[in-house]
C-alpha cells in the first residue's frame, strides 16, 4: 500500500494516454515547495474525476490524494479525489506499507541512513482474467530515531512508513525520488525477519542500484538491494 496527499502544480493541462492497457488524463505536476519535487498525475478516463482533471490548466493547483508508485525514474499519483488548491498550501505526505530490504547504508557524517522498502500493488489489464502483482522498491531515509529504526529493523519486517517525498539527484546526476521518514511501525514482530527477497516472483519496478553507487554522502543509493 502506498498512499499520498500533495498540493500539485500543474505543468501542462492534462492529454490522454494510455498506461497497462488503462486509458488515462496525464499531467505533469510539481509540489507546491521551496524544493519542488516532479510528480506525474494520472486519472482513469471515464470518470466524473476525469471530467473535472480535464477542465484543469497550467499553472492550476490542486489538493489531490491517491496511490504513489513508481513508473522508472518517476513518481506517479493515481489520483482518487482533488479538488481546487490556493498559493501558500502545503501538503506533502506519504504512508508505505511494505517489507525492508537489506541492509541499511549510513552516511559517512553518521546523519542519516537509507534502505529500501518493498510495496507490492496489483494491476488488472485489458483483457487479463486477474490482476498482475507489481512491486515498488521505495528508497527511504530516516535521520535521528528514524535512523535507528531503520538500521535496527530486520531485513523482511513487515513496516509503515510516514514521511515527505523529496527529489534527489543519483551519482550520475539522474532525478530520483525518496521518502524521508517521520516515522516508521513494525507490523510483522519476527525476530529474524523475512530474510527472503522482498519482492520474489514479482516484476520489481524501481531504481537500478549499480547507477546509484557511488560517493557515500546523503544522496547515495543503498548498496545493497536484496
């Protein structure tokens, strides 16, 4: 599961497209922040949601909930409500269910560690009897306690996070995504963890760790995926 609430600016008015078989509005959009973060919103067609979304052009802002994924380097919201926003609103919040990955990587200034954390979502196509599972590897770091949590959880606990996407740039000086934690609940209490692969027998859709290796700063990759 993943969640998220934002105030989005619109880049463009929407187009049609087409997406895993789904006739969508498409938009590209940006956080209404200091530090905008590019967010690509997308809406079923046929819905009385459509029909207001289509009605929107640049420059719009919108108060805007739905589920996050993740489409290679880009973060898209399949938006389940809107409605219109005002300068000066704020709303960045992200909430993950999903398994941890490997090992988490702390900075060498000891400030934050990241990780990766497996969300698994399911898509229906045009003419499939049942619906495809998908997994998302989001990359989360955690400063302060959120850190520990993060260093201390077992590979393959089962946790939800809460916290802010923001846009980072890879080693290669690529555009990603992460989510920076505010907090962090374990669900699954086993000591030892999953310790399988979070995202077996499933079509992972995410980052590609090797462009992300690199310099071991704040905006380093996980080294470790698996």
């Amino acid at each position: 599961m993943s969640i998220a609430t934002f105030v989005l600016a619109l880049g463009a008015a929407p187009t049609s497209d087409t997406r895993d078989g789904i006739e969508v509005l498409e938009a590209c959009t940006q956080t209404a922040a200091q530090e905008p973060v590019a967010v690509v919103m997308r809406i079923r067609k046929g819905t009385k949601l459509a029909e207001a979304f289509a009605t929107k052009k640049a420059g719009d802002l919108l108060i805007t909930e739905g589920e996050l994924i993740l489409d290679g380097d880009n973060a898209v919201l399949f938006a389940t409500s809107i409605c219109d926003g005002q300068p000066n609103q704020f709303l960045n919040n992200i909430t993950i269910v999903g398994r941890l990955g490997g090992e988490a990587k702390i900075t060498s200034s000891g400030k934050s560690a990241s990780r990766s954390v497996a969300v698994n979502r399911y898509i229906k196509k045009d003419g499939q009897d049942k619906p495809e599972q998908l997994t998302d590897w989001f990359k989360v770091r955690g400063y302060g306690h959120s850190m520990k949590r993060l260093t201390d959880i077992s590979k393959g606990a089962l946790v939800e996070v809460n916290g802010m996407l923001e846009q980072r740039t890879s080693t290669k000086g690529d555009n990603y995504v992460e989510l920076k934690c505010r907090k962090i609940k374990v669900h699954s209490k086993s000591k030892t963890g999953g310790g399988n692969n979070a995202a077996s027998g499933t079509t992972a859709v995410g980052y590609d760790q090797a462009a992300f290796e690199g310099d071991d700063n704040d905006s380093a990759m996980p080294s470790n995926w698996n």
